[in-house]
C-alpha cells in the first residue's frame, strides 16, 4: 500500500479510532499502532 489508515486499536467496541496514518515507512514509527509493530518486522 502507498498509505494507510490503521484504524484501532482493537476491534469491536475498542476500535473504530484513527490510531495512525501514512505511508508504511511512517506508520512503524507510531508507537500506538499495532500494524506498525507488525511492519517493522516486515519491512526490515
């Protein structure tokens, strides 16, 4: 993806909030995204 909208943090009634946007390289330095812990991993 070119940018993403990572919507959390959990799902259900614990989501629907706008934890993080951007291109991936942004998003793995937000420290409230669950996805961006999963792309570090991914990306490095």
């Amino acid at each position: 993806a070119d940018y993403i909208i990572d919507l959390g943090p959990e799902g259900g009634e614990e989501g629907g909030r706008i934890v993080a946007k951007g291109t991936p390289e942004e998003i793995v330095h937000n420290k409230n995204s669950f996805t961006g812990e999963y792309l570090k991993k991914v990306l490095n």
